[in-house]
C-alpha cells in the first residue's frame, strides 16, 4: 500500500522533471497544507493574478501533481483530474487501483475529484480538467451531475468541450424521472446512535444518493482521532455507481492522511432491493483487514 512517503517522493520527482515555478509553488503549498489536495477559491485567485493565468490554465498546471495521488498497482498509469466547483475552489482527484480484488472496485479520477468536492460540501462542479481523455465510465458518471448539461471538460490537448460533446444522445436521470441529482441536496432521515462513528455513517447515508434503488448507505471511518465518512452515489447505468467506502478511502487519501491506520469501519446502509454490505466487506477485509459493522437503518 502505497504510503504518504511514496506521495511526497512522486511530487518531488515532478517537480524536478516538471521545472514549472508554477508547479513549484503548488507543490510547496501541498507540503505546507499536510497533503490536503484541496485549494480554497482565494488561493486560486491569488494565483491567477500572480501568474496572470485562468483558473483552468492553472488547473491544467496541476495536472501532473494531482497524477501523484494515484494508487495503481494493477495499471501503473497515473491519472490526475482537478474538479473546479461553483465555490471556485480546487478538488484533486487521482485514480485508485486495489490489488487482490475485482477490477470493479477501481476509482477513476474524475471520480476522485467530483466525490472528494461532493463530501468537502461543494454544491455543484463547473469545470472538470483531467490528464486524459474521459473514459466512457466517466462520462456516464458525470452525466448525473445537476451541471451536466452545462459541465466543461478541459484536457492538455483540448479545451472548453462540453460534456455532452463527448457523451452525444445521453442516457441519464431524467429518463428514469430522476429530478433531484447528484450533488443536488437529498433529505433522508434514519433513526440516530448514540455512538458517535455509527452516527457519521447515518448521517453520510442520509445524504448519499440512491434514486434507483433506495439504497442509501454511508461509511464511516476511525482514522487516527478524526472520522472520515463516505456516501454512496448512484448511477442511472448502475455499474458506474461509486460505493460508499471508495468515497470515504478516496476523502482520506486526498486529505493527505495515506499513513494514518483505520481502527474502526462503521456502514449504515437502508435495507431495499439490493445491498452493498458483500463488496464493502470484501475490499474491507482485502485492503485493510478489518470486518465492518454494519447497520440496518
Ligand atoms: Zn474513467
């Protein structure tokens, strides 16, 4: 597993390799900020005057060190995506491979990106700028943001596409008479817990969505002294549905917290038509060796 040692060993390699000021100024402001891959707007501000560059010009700068997040023991391919939400600020996301289990399970960078401003509270992303051209996984799961019709892609070789340029005659939540999408507020109410952890997970169900199935769940992670929770998020084509406990590994690994041992893994989970509670346990049990609570709400 790949450490926070290996992180700072990849960021400085690409700072060399790169020889940007412009990279080495976000860099030095990763290292300043713990590792936390995530910029306020007013930094992103300040750095745009100072390098007299746009906020996606600067996004595509980068790049290479959102690349460094990536887990990918399987691939060896390092993508890097920054998700720029309504709020102005950055979200780095990278994409994240688990050996010694199923390829389903893998997180794609956008992805990364788009749960990371999701969980940090953004309410919807503008701009999507990424290494590599979009995977059609990632286009599906993009379309069921509430931006999608309106949501630009920008790449190195191309910028200013819309969406939908690359996802032409879409399939997506208002053919399923979804109205309420993602990132658009959900209102779930399960009984509380007492025990604080098992309540973050309540509470992260009751704000994930699951217009299909129902299934509303949330993970909650001990980390160290912090809690970190996840959600799950449907997809109108189900397969590109991102589980609640990649929500939660991916929150933690772009908080810069890679070497931070997990005690406890808490999911609350709404009991419907089907259920994730198998595949979390699995990746549970492969990546971290720990069972799971569970609870029924
Ligand atoms: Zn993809």
């Amino acid at each position: 597993m790949a450490t926070l040692f290996a992180l700072q060993a990849r960021l400085e390699k690409t700072v060399l390799e790169q020889n940007n000021p412009i990279i080495t100024t976000i860099s030095n402001q990763l290292k300043a900020q713990n590792y936390r891959a995530k910029f306020s707007g007013t930094q992103i501000q300040t750095w745009s005057e100072q390098f007299e560059l746009s906020p996606v010009e600067l996004a595509l700068h980068c790049l290479p060190l959102a690349a460094c997040y990536a887990l990918v023991p399987v691939s060896n391919f390092y993508v890097g995506a920054v998700a720029i939400g309504v709020s102005g600020n950055f979200y780095f996301g990278a994409n994240q491979e688990f050996s010694a289990t199923a390829m389903q399970q893998t997180i794609h960078a956008e992805q990364s990106a788009i749960m990371h401003a999701w969980l940090a509270g953004e309410q919807s992303i503008q701009d999507m700028i990424v290494n590599h051209t979009p995977c059609g996984h990632c286009r599906q799961f993009m379309n069921e943001l509430n931006t999608a019709k309106t949501l630009k892609i920008h790449l190195p070789h191309s910028q200013n596409n819309l969406l939908h340029n690359y996802l032409p005659d879409s399939f997506g939540p208002t053919d399923l008479n979804i109205t309420q999408v993602l990132f658009d507020a959900q209102h779930h109410t399960f009984e509380p817990s007492t025990d604080p952890l098992t309540q973050a997970a309540i509470v992260a169900a009751q704000q994930s969505y699951a217009p299909y199935s129902q299934a509303m769940s949330g993970i909650a992670l001990q980390v160290g002294e912090q809690v970190i929770t996840g959600r799950y998020a449907e997809n109108a084509a189900f397969n590109p549905s991102f589980l609640p406990l990649q929500s939660a590994l991916n929150y933690r690994r772009l908080s810069g917290l890679l070497d931070e041992k997990i005690t406890r893994i808490v999911m609350a989970e709404k009991q419907a038509v089907l259920s994730h509670r198998g595949i979390t346990e699995e990746l549970s049990q492969t990546l971290l060796h720990l069972d799971i609570e569970y609870i029924a709400v």
